[in-house]
C-alpha cells in the first residue's frame, strides 16, 4: 500500500513537471513567432494580402493543417 501511494505521488509530480515545461516551451515558441516579423512589412500589405499569403502557404504546406488539428 506505502508503495502504491509513494508511486502515485511520484507520478503527480512528475505530471506536474512535464506540464509546467511544456507550458513553458510553447510560451519560448509563441514569443518568438511574434517579435519574427517586423512591423513595417505588415504595415505595408492589406488583409487581402495577408490573406492571400496564408492561403498559398497552407495550401503549399497542407501537414500545417494536420498539426492544427492535433493541437485543438
């Protein structure tokens, strides 16, 4: 009995801990992503652009999608 609750204590922690880096490994990603793109080349396009631009890139690069779908 003493085992199964110091394993399944060990196991929330390490539970924990995985999801803690997890979190923070997406957060690193996602600043990143945002401070890549300076703001003077967005300012110069229009959504249409913009859209357009996604468009091609999901359609040229469809395993994007399949990793869309996996994260929701």
């Amino acid at each position: 009995m003493n085992k199964a609750v110091l394993l399944a204590g060990a196991a929330a922690i390490i539970a924990v801990g995985m999801l803690a880096l997890g979190f923070a490994a997406g957060r690193q990603q996602q600043v990143a992503v945002e401070s890549s793109v300076p703001e003077s080349t967005l300012a110069g396009l229009d959504r249409s652009e913009i859209e357009k631009i996604v468009r091609d890139y999901l359609i040229t690069n469809p395993e994007v999608m399949i990793e869309v779908q996996s994260a929701l």
